[in-house]
C-alpha cells in the first residue's frame, strides 16, 4: 500500500534484493545486467489495475534500485525492462510483459493464460523472432510486499542425527485434501498439513522428517490448462523466495512458519524439494514471466554460438545458468532465506547433476557444489541430491560430495527386481547393508544413501504390486509419458483383484519391500501413503492429477500398523541404523562379526554361494554392533541385540537351520511378513533347529 497518490521515489540501495520493508519504507532492487531501464509497477489492492509506474533511479554494479518511503507492506507490484530483443543474441527484453521479481517473498494470483504472456507474436512465421506489444498485466500474478515479523519463540533447527532420519515424502496438498480430521478450510494448505491431527498422525507413525514436493510458486503450464489438467507436483518453478499460493489459506506467511514450528515441537524436520535446475519459463517459444525478461542472457544457459536456443539438460526447455554469480546468489541466497526466515532443516536438490556442472560437465568443484559448502549456514543442514539429470554424462549416483546424502536408485531398482523374482541375492546384500559400493569413499557414512522403494515419480506401493505396465491414460498423452522400466509385478492379475490369493500375495510383497527398506543400513524414505494402500490406479505419472487419483484416501488399513512395527524396531535397535559401514570385523564383548552371512543349511556363505546365480535366500547375523561411538561416548550400551534376518525369495517354502551364536539359547520372531501382524506370535526356535519360512518372504529374529 502507499500512503499518497504520487509516491515520491530515492535511490535506496542495491541490496539486499528483492522489496524490502524497514520500518519507515520499501527498498527496490532488482538484477540485470544487459537492462538499459526498469520501471516499478504498482497496482491497487486487488491487483486488477496498474496504478503507476516509477523508472528505478539508480543503477549500481548490474543492480537496479530505488526507495519508495511512502510504501508499506501489502503492497502489489512487478517489473517492466526494456533493453534489446535481439533472440539471436541472447536478449529478450520486451517492457510490454509484466515481469515477477526474482526475490518476491509472496505472490498474489495465479497465471491466466493468453497469448499476451509471449514475447513473441504466437502464430507468426517468425515465431519467436517477432516481437509481441500486447500487455500481460491482467493475467499475471503480482509481487507483494511483506512484512516478515513472526514470534518463533524457541524454536529452532533441529539438527537431528542425519541416520536417526525417517523420512516420509508428502504433498501438501494432496496429503491434506481428504483428511477427515482437516477443517475443510483447511484442506490442501500448509496449515492443514500443521493441523494437530496431521501431527499426530506422523507422530505415531514414527517420522522423523517431512519431504515436502515443491512449495515455491510455480506455473501450470498452458497445455495442461487447456486440457483441464494441472501441474500437480509443481516442478515448473516461477519463483525461488514465495511460497505457492495454492497452499496458504490466506496471504500471511505465518501460515507456513506456524507449520514448521508446530512440527519441530513434535520432532519431525522439514526438508523442500527444491528445483533450482529450470524454470516454468520453457524453452524459445516459452512464455515471459520473470528471468527470461529482466535478462535472459545471464539468467539461462544458451547454446554457444546460438543464443536463440536454450541449453536443456532437465527436459523442461531450459536450464538456469549458475557459473553467472548473480544467478548462483540468487539460488544461495533463497536457500538461506528458507533456513534463516522459514526455519526449514534441509533441501532435496530436483536434478542435481544441472547445479553440479561447469562449463556444462558435472565437477564436485562446481560452483554450486563449492559455495554450500563453504557456506556457514547451508553447510549445516540437510542436503539431499537426486544425483541425474537428462544430459550428456548426467548419471552421478555415489559422486556427490562428503556431507551430501543422495537419491539411491539402485536401492529402488534392486529391492524391486529381487522381489520381483529376477535380482540377484550378492545386490541386494549390497543394498541391505547401505550400498558401499557408491559410497563408501571420502569418509562418507551409509546414511548418504537415501533409501526408496517408491517416490512420487512412479507407481505407488500399492500399484508397484498390481500392475505389469503404466496406465496413465488420465494424462491425455496416449499412455506415451512415464517410464516403461517399472521393475513391477501384478501378482497375476493386471489391476484390482478379489481373488483372496492374489490379495494376500499382494499384501506380503509390500510387507516385504517395506521391512526390507526399514531394516536396511542407510536413510529410509517412505511414500506418503504407502502405509494407506494408496493407488494411482497404475499411473506413474501422476504429475497433472490434482484430483483423486494424487490425493491420499484416508482410511484403515493393515499396513498401517505394519509400518509402525517396522519403524519402532528400527528406531529402538541403532543396529539398524548405523553411523558407519559394516566390516565384516568381529567386535564387541561378544566376538561376533558385525555382520555374517548365512545360508539355509545354518553355514557361513562361501564364495560359491555368492556366486549362484540360482540362489534366492539367505541370512545376515547382525551382531549387535552398532558402529555408534556417539552412544558409548555418552555412557549408553555400545552393544544391541543380536538380530538374525532371515530372506526366501522363493516361490516355495524353505527351512532354514539358525546358527549357533555366542550366548544366544533362543530366537524369537519379531516380525515375519509372511502374516500382517507383529509380532507373528511364532514359537521361540533354539539354534541348529530348523526354522520354516514361508515363500517370498522376509523374517527377524532377535536372540536371547
């Protein structure tokens, strides 16, 4: 808001970027180096009319800037920056588009589409070689001025120990929708995620972390409206500071920070998933709505020698130039606003190989890569990297620097395809025991592997044993989009099934890929009602499904309290869930190896048994060390208790013969998936005796 009809307009200053609110006025700044003017535009209460347009007064070291001291937050503005449009060399500036300020802290309104949000004349032969003077002002959203006050009390980051994680990837909205202890009003918003039932709900569960899909504003992109779908999961960013305003209830950022400090009161950590990779802006013939406008040339990669096109490693048109500084602060300085205002634990880096690469090749010398670590507060948090993306040489699992954790789709793959029937035991052993093949090196811990059997870019658990193949025909795209590698099995049936067989077989398979992703060495990542049931109804895809098929159908299920077994026994036994690799070493009072490998005659595994490609069971003995010198530093038991897991991959039954172990007279099963509940209610078994397991199936025993 503005207090007189003519604002008056000073110099200010050229940071920090972005409206900033000091009391007594508002500070405007905004980058652009290849600009040769910008023009403030403020507009009423409800956005609908441009009320005046002020030219910024200063230009210092590539920031334009200017003090309005009549302004107050609330205020609704954006940007207009003329310069040359000149596609062929990179520039395309067009002061007839209303452009949105990098650095807005909240947003009002959503995009309506129309062909005036193109810098270019749609339809023109010339495509986007032509220049379009049509204004765009009243289907843009506008940039507001905030005031940023809140009382967090003693709230503050809770650093919880990175293999003491649980981590339960959700969306906001989706998660929220159907919820019956939500208020309506509530529903699909941050503060119906910080609800108290919400709350308890994760609570019992046994989380330690919320992944939140992304919450930075982000457009729906025209092919999808016009088809009456949306961008869904909200990977087409316009805005790296303001969060989405589908989500709050109202326009007080409180809303979100209210959220935050309720979870950490319950110990449950928030990390976003962050896309810093592209923007919604697209490729050439993509819209104007910020970057692209206010200087296309140092905010995108573009091809050499050809800057009419964009360098795209993400598939999304473009790709967000970070060995330009003022782009590189910008993503840093939206981390730290997220940490320092919002009180966020961590981020989950979208395609992390595109902020990975110099001089477009992937380098652990990047500047992105170089700046977070050296910086004192994003040093400090949790930072997750799906470590790909689409381009040249963009694999990079298990290369990401000591302090990083990553995505590990060699976990997914291979906990999938062995219970699936067609892994091999000598991978899954490798993956049980946090996959130290990629990242046992540079000091780095077995929580860098992150852990999923499922994401949000796929089936869901439900669907994984359910459907041989996608249907995603709700997209509108003939079933072409999403991935045909699903490593999947429909248990005999494509689709749902009453035949009671099928429905039980079902059933163990997602008991059996959940114990195995609970009980392996790493970070654990559970799919937001996974422990529900929840079917997509075999789309793996979902992206553009803001309606029933995404949202979470709240009601009882077994696998609910299956998972919460799962999670109280991990996290009441450090065995699983060791700070360091297991070695294979005898340690501890009682001189067992930290791990042994068993097969089903009750003998340690020899070579030959490693490498029978026939064998599908096996047995590891955990020892009971817990490779924590934390807890023996602190006075507590250094030792657990000694855990023998028991793995048939087979169709059939097979007995397996329990070694005997050091002072153990007994075993007793805690958990057995070859049945729902736990524990299974099986009959303590003393070693050398036979123990019966059922087919494809996955059993722990712990001694006494």
């Amino acid at each position: 808001m503005l207090n007189r009809k003519r604002a008056a307009v000073l110099p200010g200053r050229p940071y920090p970027l972005g409206a900033t609110w000091n009391g007594a006025g508002v500070n405007f700044a905004l980058f652009s180096e290849n600009a040769e003017r910008v023009e403030l535009s403020l507009f009423d209460p409800r956005g609908r009319r441009e009320v005046e347009r002020i030219a910024l007064p200063e230009y210092t070291d590539s920031v334009w800037h200017g003090y309005l001291p009549d302004a107050r937050p609330g205020l609704l503005y954006g940007y207009r920056v003329y310069g040359p449009y000149d596609p062929a060399n990179g520039h395309r500036f067009n002061h007839h588009k209303l452009l949105l300020d990098p650095y807005a802290a909240s947003l009002a309104g959503n995009v309506v589409w129309s062909d005036a949000h193109f810098g270019y004349r749609v339809g023109s032969a010339r495509a986007d070689l032509s220049f379009d003077r049509r204004d765009n002002a009243a289907g843009m959203p506008k940039c507001v001025v905030v005031d940023t006050a809140f009382t967090w009390g003693n709230d503050r980051l809770l650093h919880t120990r990175w293999h003491e994680l649980i981590v339960y990837e959700l969306h906001v909205r989706g998660y929220t929708m159907k919820h019956p202890g939500v208020p309506p009003s509530l529903r699909g918003t941050f503060a119906g995620l910080g609800s108290p039932a919400v709350i308890e709900y994760l609570s019992r569960l046994g989380i330690t972390a919320i992944e939140l899909l992304p919450v930075h504003n982000y457009v729906d992109e025209r092919h999808l409206v016009e088809k009456g779908l949306r961008n869904y999961w909200g990977y087409s960013p316009i805005s790296f500071f303001a969060p989405s305003p589908r989500y709050l209830s109202g326009r007080d950022l409180g809303e979100f920070k209210t959220m935050v400090s309720r979870m950490h009161d319950a110990g449950i950590e928030i990390v976003l998933d962050v896309v810093f990779n592209h923007t919604g802006e697209g490729n050439e013939l993509g819209p104007t709505l910020s970057f692209r406008g206010i200087d296309n040339k140092s905010y995108y990669r573009l091809v050499p020698g050809d800057e009419r096109y964009y360098v795209d490693y993400t598939g999304c048109g473009n790709s967000l130039n970070l060995d330009h500084p003022h782009v590189l602060k910008m993503v840093t300085d939206s981390l730290r606003y997220w940490v320092n205002e919002m009180h966020v634990d961590g981020f989950r880096f979208d395609l992390a190989t595109t902020l990975a690469r110099r001089d477009g090749h992937f380098s652990t010398n990047s500047n992105f890569l170089a700046s977070l670590e050296q910086d004192p507060v994003l040093s400090r948090v949790k930072l997750i990297a799906e470590p790909w993306d689409l381009g040249p040489g963009g694999y990079h699992a298990g290369d990401f620097p000591a302090g990083w954790s990553e995505w590990n789709d060699r976990f997914r793959d291979g906990v999938r395809r062995f219970w699936r029937g067609d892994g091999s035991v000598p991978d899954l052993a490798t993956r049980l025991t946090g996959s130290s093949d990629l990242f046992d090196r540079r000091g780095r811990r077995p929580r860098a592997s992150v852990n999923f059997v499922t994401a949000h870019d796929g089936f869901t658990l439900h669907d994984l044993v359910s459907y041989d193949c996608k249907h995603n025909e709700a997209n509108l795209e003939d079933n072409r989009d999403g991935t045909d590698d699903n490593w999947s099995w429909n248990c005999g049936v494509e689709g749902p099934s009453s035949d009671p067989a099928i429905v039980e077989l079902r059933q163990r398979q997602k008991r059996n890929l959940l114990a195995t992703l609970l009980l392996s060495q790493g970070m654990p990542m559970l799919l937001a009602g996974d422990e529900l049931s929840h079917t997509q109804h075999g789309n793996n895809n979902a992206y553009p499904q803001d309606n029933d098929i995404s949202w979470i159908d709240w009601h009882d299920d077994e696998m609910t309290a299956f998972v919460r077994a799962l999670v109280a026994i991990r996290r009441s036994h450090p065995v699983f869930r060791r700070p360091r690799f297991f070695r294979g070493v005898t340690t501890g009072d009682l001189q067992l190896k930290d791990i042994t490998w068993f097969s089903p005659e009750g003998r340690e595994m020899t070579q030959a048994d490693w490498e029978d490609s026939g064998r599908r069971c096996f047995a590891a003995l955990l020892g009971g060390d817990t490779g924590d010198r934390f807890i023996s530093l602190h006075g507590y038991p250094e030792l657990d208790d000694t855990f023998l897991m028991l793995v048939n991959g087979h169709d059939a039954p097979v007995e397996f013969v329990l070694p005997p172990v050091g002072s153990v007279a007994r075993w007793n099963a805690i958990l057995d998936t070859s049945v729902a509940r736990t524990p299974p209610g099986h009959a303590a078994v003393q070693p050398e005796h036979a123990f019966g397991m059922a087919g494809r199936s996955l059993v722990l025993l712990v001694g006494s």
